[in-house]
C-alpha cells in the first residue's frame, strides 16, 4: 500500500507541473500593427489639437496596442502603432473572423504645423491636412 501511494504522490507532483513537452512553448515579441486606415479632420489650425483614429485588424494573439511618436516637425507627424503578440509553438488556432478597432491619438500641436501637414503611421502615408 505504501508503494502504491508514494506512486500516486509522484504521479501527482510530476503532473501538477504542466507538460514537460518542450514543442509547448510560448513567448512574446512586439511587431507592427496591422493598420487599416487613420482618419483625421481634412483641415486644421496651426497650433490646434488634431484628433486621429488609427483603425487596425485585430488577430487573436495580440495584447498591449499603443501608438507612439516617431518624429514630429512642422511638416508632418510619424507614428508607430505596435501591439505584443502571444506566440506559440504550435500555433493556436485562430477563428476566421475580421475584428477591427481604433486606436486614438492627439497631436498637441506644437511645434506649429505648416501646409500640407502628412500623416504617417508605419512607415505609409495616410494623406495631409491642410492648414487654415
């Protein structure tokens, strides 16, 4: 009987730790967002808040999206828009679903903008505004 115990007993701590299969593995890297659009008012003051929505498919790994300020001149506003991405080893599976959302973000404004002022986000030109 108490071999059969300290089986169960070995049995239960061996399992109560997960799979010991290495291919279960997971990690995060933080990659790009996969942007669909941004939109933003077609004109604007020079020094006024300018609201823009970057509107962005969502896949069912990704967690922590944020847009952050490249560079910003005059003349134009570059932004990158990340999100951490769960991996897996195997992958899961994913529903063949299209989700979008929004981020937001606003420029303050300063320094002053110039005509045209361009938007881009990852790297793509998404238009310009003009400057009234």
């Amino acid at each position: 009987m108490k071999k059969v115990l300290a089986a169960l007993a070995f049995a239960v701590m061996v399992t109560a730790c997960g799979s010991q299969n290495p291919s279960n593995r997971s990690w995060t890297e933080t990659n790009v967002l996969g942007v669909v659009g941004v939109d933003f008012p077609a004109t604007i003051s020079a020094s006024q808040s300018l609201p823009l929505t970057v509107r962005y498919s969502e896949t069912c790994v990704q967690s922590n999206e944020k847009i952050s300020v490249i560079s910003r001149t005059a003349s134009e506003l570059r932004l990158s828009a990340t999100a951490t991405y769960l991996r897996r080893d195997p992958p899961p599976a994913c529903p063949a679903v299209y989700i979008e959302k929004t981020l937001e973000y606003t420029d303050p404004g300063t320094p002053a903008r110039s005509t045209p002022f361009e938007v881009i986000v990852n790297g793509k030109s998404y238009g310009t505004i003009a400057i009234r």
